[in-house]
C-alpha cells in the first residue's frame, strides 16, 4: 500500500524549488554528512569538464531556518520559505538524524549539532546569518549564538528554551501527562501520535488514522538515535549558566503553548535582558509557525526588517 505521506515529498520538493529553495548534501568531515537546503541563486550546475556543482556566495541577507523534534526542516518551514526567499537567502539544515543526515560520531549534544550546522554553513559560503530556531532547533540555535557570535547576527525563538534542566523537563513531562521525552516525542503509535499533536496544536487537528500511521512510518526514522538526542539534551540545574548575548533575540510565541509555556518565555526574557523582545500570537499553540503562518510570517518579516533598518543607520 502505498504511503501518502511518502507519495507527497516530491510534490514538496518541487514546491520548495518553486519558492527558490534545492536540496544539496554535504559531507561535514569524513562520517558526517548533513542536507541543506540551499537558495537557487547560489547553486551553479557543473561546466561539462566539473564534476560538482559550484556553490556561490550569498547576496541578500542570510536566514537560516533550525527544525524541531518531530519532523524534518522543509515540513516544519514549510509556510515560511515562500515568504522569506524574495528578500532573503534561506538556508534550511536537515539536523543530524533527521532527513538524510547522518553521522558515525557518538556526541549527541546540541552542541554538536550547531558545531556542525556552523561547519556546514561555512563551507557553502555563509558568512553572517540571522538564525530562526523552532522548538529542539531553537536550542540548537541557542548554542550557534553563544558560540558562534561572529556568524549569529540575530536570533528568533519560538517555542524553545535556552536549555533543558532536569527540573524543566520533568515540570514539564509531568504538566502533559507523560513519563519521558521519548514518549512524548518519539511516538510509536497512532494514539502517541495523536496526544503529541494535541498538546502541541491550540486547535484539535483531525486526520484519518491511515494518515497517522504513514506519518509514523516516514518522519520518526532513527528511532534510536533520536532517543540518544533527548537523553543528551538534559543537564543538570547546576551546570546551568545564562550567556551574555550580545545579539538581539526575539521571542515569537504561541500564547497557547502547553509545552513551554507563556511563562517560561516570559522569565527567559528577563535573563535574557535587554536586547530580548517578546511577541505572543493569540490562538496559537507549540505549533505556532504552523497554524497560524500568516502572522508568525509578518511578525517574523517585521523583525528582519527591523535588523536591515538598524544596520543602515549603523
């Protein structure tokens, strides 16, 4: 029987080529290989005696869209390429494990994964970049920033946190009903399934059950290193420590959010100090990017555009 969520990925495909956006693998270092999707512009087919493609630099400004747990990059920005690729160039990393990449190294640290996304940014030309981070992928982008603050222009957060503490975790574990972040994250079940999208959807999504089941089948691949990912992403309340950001970070929220709630982006702006802003979409929950794309588009936009004004009058 044929799988349809499967069966839609070329129509995906050429929607994003549609909206300026094509896949390109790129090996990292050698085991280590990581997707992107790259602007149109910057890839150049081969001359007939070239064997690869040419990769060039960049000309508008760089947005680099970080994906969340439960899918990979193109199905979780899937609403926000088409309204970024006109006055931006958009880079899309598939995180390792998710999509087709991959890696024989045992970390399994955001660390790691922004140390790669960083290694892989640099080596398709991208120089400077504002980073937009979803949910894991916003921790992920927590940590290109702190490290990277060279290349992290700016940075937009939603739904995520700077780090998830034992006491985060199980606050929040316990508020949902579930044991472990596995359980809440790597469903293996329709039903799994069906209580991720609930508490991380404002509004009650209905699909048949076949459509749940072929979800299952294509986006919870590498079950047991998506595992190893979410064991390496608790610390300990002690080994926690605020970095002094100096770029600006924006904080785009669903008001609804039951997984990090309203609360907790309200005291991460504090810590953050002055240079966070916050902004909360009504009738929006964990998913907010999701179902209500056309104002997280323009609040998105209207932040970008605020960077662009501020470095001409810098």
């Amino acid at each position: 029987m044929v799988n349809l969520v499967a069966a839609q990925k070329p129509l995906m495909h050429g929607l994003m080529k549609m909206a300026g956006v094509k896949p390109y693998l790129l090996e990292i270092e050698p085991g280590t290989v990581m997707n992107f999707w790259l602007p149109l512009e910057t890839i150049q087919k081969p001359q007939k005696h070239e064997k690869h493609k040419t990769l060039l630099k960049p000309k508008k400004p760089v947005v680099v869209l970080i994906h969340g747990f439960a899918s990979e990059g193109i199905v979780t920005w899937q609403f926000q390429v088409g309204a970024l690729t006109k006055k931006y160039s958009v880079y899309i990393p598939d995180l390792l494990f998710f999509g087709d990449s991959i890696t024989d190294k045992t970390d399994r640290s955001p660390t790691f994964q922004a140390e790669t996304v960083v290694k892989g940014l640099k080596k398709i030309g991208v120089e400077k970049c504002t980073v937009v981070g979803f949910s894991y992928g916003g921790m992920v982008a927590f940590k290109m920033a702190e490290l990277y603050p060279e290349m992290v222009e700016a940075l937009v957060i939603s739904g995520s946190i700077l780090a998830m503490t034992d006491s985060i975790s199980e606050a929040t574990l316990s508020s949902l009903g579930f044991k472990s972040s596995s359980e809440l994250l790597l469903p293996d079940s329709v039903k799994g399934l069906k209580a991720l999208l609930s508490v991380a959807a404002y509004k009650k999504l209905w699909f048949p059950n076949r459509l749940h089941s072929d979800f299952l089948q294509v986006m919870f691949n590498n079950r047991k290193e998506r595992a190893e990912l979410l064991e390496g992403l608790v610390i300990s309340n002690k080994d926690t420590s605020i970095p002094k950001f100096p770029q600006k970070i924006h904080l785009l929220w669903g008001e609804n959010d039951q997984i990090f709630k309203l609360e907790l982006a309200h005291n991460m702006k504090e810590q953050l100090g002055e240079k966070a802003t916050f902004q909360g979409i009504r009738k929006a929950g964990h998913l907010v990017h999701l179902e209500r794309p056309c104002v997280y588009n323009r609040c998105l936009k209207q932040f970008l555009a605020s960077l662009q004004q501020d470095q001409i009058h810098n």
